[in-house]
C-alpha cells in the first residue's frame, strides 16, 4: 500500500504495511528531548490509550531528498 502525500508541490509516495482507519485527533508536542527529529511533528494519544506518532510529510520529503541527492553525488564520484 503507498499513501501519495504532497508538500510544496513535491510529492512521494509513503510504503506502509495496513491502513488503520481515520482519526481526528489534537496534535502534543513529544518535548524537547525529541525535538528536531526529521520527520516527525509530534504524537497523540489514541482511543486505545497508545501514543500515536505524527508524521511530518515536509520533513519526509526533505530526507527522502536529500539522501537522493547524497546518493547521486556518491554515484557520480565512482
């Protein structure tokens, strides 16, 4: 299953292995010990009680990207 996103006109394309459902839910923050994760935007608490990760598709795509661009200069190199 991938799940298209898009950000700024960028888009990619995210594997995942089920879809779960769709939820409404009030993004926290996960403070500052896991500040500055790429990727990451925060978590929430689901109507099970666990803690949901929110994923930032920015950030997704900025690391998708720039280890494209990593591995294009390291192809060039050989």
């Amino acid at each position: 299953i991938i799940i298209v996103v898009e950000e700024s006109g960028k888009m990619a394309g995210l594997l995942v292995d089920e879809l779960l459902g769709q939820q409404s839910t009030v993004i926290k923050s996960l403070g500052a010990f896991m500040n500055g994760l790429i990727g990451i935007s925060g978590g929430s608490i689901m109507s099970d009680g666990k803690v949901g990760i929110i994923v930032d598709v920015a950030g997704i795509i900025k690391l998708a990207t720039s280890q494209q661009d990593i591995y294009q200069e390291q192809s060039s190199n050989i």
